[in-house]
C-alpha cells in the first residue's frame, strides 16, 4: 500500500457495514476456480434480512440484480477514490427498492444493472441500504462486502478499511508443501513429478532428497476466533538458509488479474481434490503484480551435496504469524525428462495450439493457453448431430476463447436451432460427468462452430426445437395471496427469459432462489385492484429462439 493510500485512510473512517459481531467464513484474495475471491463473507448466523448499513458517506453508483453472481447487489462510491459493493442481498432500502422497480418496469426486465448518478442516490455512512441474502451464487446467508478503487476497479482488502472491523490473535497454519522438479531440470526423491509432503506441526518429518532446479508449493489457511471456516493467507515468505527468495502480499489485485489464479495456484490438483496449493515460484506467464521473487523465479537450484534449510513465515492481516521449517538434501542424482505420450500433444502457452481431424477442429490462439495442458482428442458416437469429442479429463480454462468446430453427421432442419452441449467431466470420478451447460454454436451444412472458454469438457452438437415449459403453481392460493407463481424449465438450451402481463399491461415476475420458479406479487405492480376477472398472460424463450406462452383468468 502506497504513504498516499495510508495517509488517506488513516483520515478517512469506515465502519462495519452490520451491527453485530463480524465472523468470516471467508476473507479477501482466497484462491477460487477462475478468480480470487474479492472480499469478505461476513456470517449472518445462517438467516436472512439482517441490516446491512453504508460503510462510508457517498453515494450509491449502480445497483444489479441477476447479474455477475452477485444476486442484488448495491455498490457506493465514496468521495475517497474507493468504491464498497454489498452483494447477495435479500432486498433493498425503500429509497434504493423504488429505483430498481422503476428501471424493471421502464425496461420491461427482471435482471437489471443500473447506473445512477451522484444527485440521484446520496447516502451517509450509517445509513440502511439493503437487507442480508442469499441471492446469486451464494452457498448460504452471507453478506460479501468489497472495495474497489474507482478508477481502475482493482479489489483492496477491505480489512485495510475497516481494522476494527474484526479481532484475530490466531496465526496461520501450514498443511503440506508440493515439490515441483522443473521438467527436464530437477528430480524430487528420485522422481521428475510433484510430490506431496505434510507437516507435523511446525515442521516436516519426512526425507526429502533433491538435485537440481525445483520449485515448491504451500497448502495454507488462516484461522480466527469463533469460525471454524479456513481462510486465505494474507503474506506468504519462503526463505532459503534464512534468505527470502519469494514473497506475496495479497492485496490490490486487479480484476484483470483474477485467471492468474489458475496459474499461481496448481489448477490441476485443485480440480482432482479440492485443495489450493500456491506456488512459491512464478512461471511463464504469470504476472500478478503480488508476487515478487529474485532473479531465479523464486526456483531452488539443489547443485551441493549439503542440507538446504527451507522455511516458510506466514501472517496475516493483524500481524500474526507462524515460521514451518523443513530440509531438503542435496543428494546428485540423473535427471529424467518427462516422457513425451504418443496419443498426446501438449498445447503450450505463448503458441498457437491446433489439432485437426477429419471430424473435429480445435484451435487455441496464441497466448490462449493460461498454463501447458496434454491434450488428447477423444471421439464417441452420439445420437445427436455430431459425434462426442472430448480434449482432456479435467477443466482446461483458457485465457482466451478457442475455436471449435465438430463435423454434423445428419441434416439439420433448422440451423438456428443448433447450440453445442458441454459437459465438465467429474475429475473425482472420470466416468461420470456433471450437468450440461449450453454454448451458443453457428452452423452451416456441415460444421458447427463454437467458441469454449474451457477445452477440459466433452462437447457434442445438440439440436433444440422445443419451447420452455410454463406450469401453475398453487394456483388455487392465487387470489387470496394475491401473488401469481409459475414454474418455468426448458431441458435443453435452457431458460433465456420469462415475460409476464396482466391484460397486456407489464408486470415484473421475479425469481425464486434455487428453483425454477418466479413468482409475481401484484400488490407490488402498477396495476389497479377492482377484483374483476383479468388475463394472465406469461411468454418465456429459450436460447434457441422458442417461445411458449401460458394464459388463464385471475381476479384481482
């Protein structure tokens, strides 16, 4: 953190956004699939609708709903550069609730992301802005607060905002330590693969023999009174005999940097076991401004026959911090180069990656590739309208979008109703496979293209003629609830959007958290009560363009 940033912060007063003891279940930059996590999960004791306050004086910025997997969420621009975001939101304040309704109603959309300016939102700190959720990607009743900087949007601890936020006396705790012979340049115990080894307690008791260049990888979290959830590490050192040669400081990331993540941490383990191990060296490609190392990428060249002393110090934000010592021998040792698979090409970063089949084409542009994957195309009849094919057994994420192309092997009758089907395979149980998700495709008469952002799935030409389902639900309670609620699916491409009118008047239907349901409350539209017969009418479209429609008479 810059003086000027210091300075500005020690004059400037946040103050917590609830009114209640703040316990995380999960704190700032901890890694994710994809992203490092961007704030703070404050616990809400496992309920909904508790107050959630504005931090500081500003003013409300934008407000979304259904948008980014932040469910509702509110963001507040303070007049300090920063700006603090409240997400999963149950619901909003009445003041910030009748702008959002205005916006829906004005834009005849349920999901909304709305700009506001300055004069239109004032708020001070202290003041009611929403009530706690679960809404969007949430795992549970929990408020997510981040802080960003205004101009260039990079995620801050929000900690560094609010110290007395919170207290914490515990130190951080290290599990295990990942050796990663360089390929071709290192071996570990007698082998050129990552090899795992635990801690017992503050050290590691196993013999551990290296020669040559080797990097290594840590398994921490922190902890904190009262939670029983494990957190990201805030200041990781390794130091070599006493002398640092890597260090990372988890603050002030910029959002462009989140897939980094898939690099500094070992993406591969993460998927087979869930588990982050985040190297303490920099590889190609890697180029997250939190890291810093020598000139040896923060790499251990194990060239004497003596013990090396390794040691990684850990703290976190309150200063806390805990050393784990380990040795490693110096032994000599013949140095194996990984064998090359003959029914795999190994797609590497910095280079344009292709391979091309009678029936399937894939092409990964230069600089697409976040981190070298083996690759091996697999191929499997299918009933649908192209064969199966598959790259890899687990998630391959790309920087950038690939190209993929599949031969279709029958007719298509209507080419706008083509997408591409892509299942993630389970790397825990590589003959099962989890949910479909839908890739939008173009088709001509004998290609479908696509363009996945993950090449670790199976992939298969998928047609989708058939509109949503749109089903009552408790339609007997209508009229004395006065609230209209539907159950709208679509098996295939999936639900794009649902429309709802009361005798061609618009009104807003709104989801109902992990389910398949929106629901309707008519005291909350514009519509006038007469308790006459009126007509329903609800339209919903999958994202291959079909439409169905539901009518039938309510009073009201």
């Amino acid at each position: 953190m810059s003086f000027i940033t210091s300075l500005l912060l020690a004059t400037i007063a946040y103050v917590s956004p609830v009114h209640f003891e703040v316990l995380l279940s999960g704190n700032f930059g901890e890694p994710r699939p994809n992203h490092f996590h961007g704030g703070l999960d404050i616990k809400t004791q496992q309920t909904e609708g508790k107050a959630v306050y504005a931090i500081g004086d500003g003013y409300v910025c934008r407000v979304t709903v259904n948008f980014n997997g932040h469910g509702n969420a509110v963001y507040v621009k303070h007049p300090d550069g920063y700006t603090s975001v409240y997400a999963h939101l149950q619901r909003f304040a009445p003041f910030i609730e009748a702008k959002v309704r205005k916006w829906q109603y004005a834009h005849q959309s349920t999901d909304a992301d709305i700009t506001l300016e300055a004069r239109e939102c004032p708020v001070a700190q202290g003041q009611l802005i929403a009530l706690s959720g679960d809404t969007g990607a949430s795992m549970g009743p929990h408020l997510h607060l981040e802080i960003h900087q205004s101009d260039n949007w990079n995620l801050m601890d929000p900690l560094a905002f609010i110290p007395n936020l919170l207290t914490d006396s515990l130190a951080p705790v290290a599990q295990a330590v990942m050796a990663y012979p360089q390929p071709g340049k290192g071996m570990v115990c007698g082998k050129n693969m990552p090899q795992r080894f635990d801690f017992d307690g503050k050290t590691i008791a196993d013999s551990i023999f290296a020669w040559g260049k080797v990097g290594f990888g840590l398994l921490a979290h922190d902890v904190m009174e009262g939670s029983s959830n494990k957190l990201g590490i805030r200041c990781t050192r390794l130091l070599l005999d006493d002398k640092e040669i890597f260090k990372s400081d988890v603050d002030n990331i910029p959002t462009s940097s989140n897939q980094l993540v898939n690099i500094w941490g070992d993406y591969n383990y993460f998927v087979r076991q869930q588990e982050w191990f985040l190297k303490s060296f920099i590889e190609p490609g890697n180029t997250l401004s939190i890291l810093q190392t020598g000139n040896d990428k923060g790499i251990v060249d194990f060239n004497e026959e003596r013990t090396y002393r390794l040691s990684y110090v850990l703290c976190d934000f309150f200063g806390n911090q805990e050393r784990f010592d380990f040795n490693v021998v110096g032994k000599p040792d013949t140095i194996v180069t990984p064998e090359e698979s003959a029914d795999s090409v190994m797609f590497r970063r910095g280079e344009e990656n292709r391979i091309e089949h009678d029936d399937v084409s894939l092409v990964v542009p230069k600089d697409g590739m976040l981190f070298d994957a083996r690759v091996r195309l697999a191929q499997r009849a299918s009933r649908r309208y192209s064969h199966e094919v598959a790259f890899a057994r687990q998630s391959v994420p790309l920087a950038e979008h690939a190209q993929l192309r599949m031969r279709l092997r029958k007719e298509v009758p209507d080419k706008t109703k083509i997408y591409v089907a892509a299942r993630q395979l389970n790397a825990r149980n590589p003959l099962d496979f989890d949910k479909e998700t839908y890739v939008a495709a173009t088709a001509d008469d004998q290609w479908v293209t696509c363009e996945p952002h993950d090449i670790g799935m199976a992939f298969v030409a998928a047609y989708d003629d058939s509109p949503p389902r749109i089903s009552p639900v408790r339609q007997q309670a209508w009229e004395e609830l006065q609230t209209v609620c539907v159950d709208v699916r679509d098996e295939a491409s999936g639900v794009a959007g649902v429309e709802g009118s009361v005798d061609g008047q618009f009104v807003l239907f709104e989801y109902v958290k992990r389910s398949s349901q929106m629901v309707c409350n008519l005291t909350k539209t514009p519509l006038t009560p007469n308790g006459g017969e009126r007509l329903l009418s609800v339209r919903a479209s999958d994202r291959c363009g079909n439409t169905s429609v539901f009518e039938t008479k309510i009073i009201y």
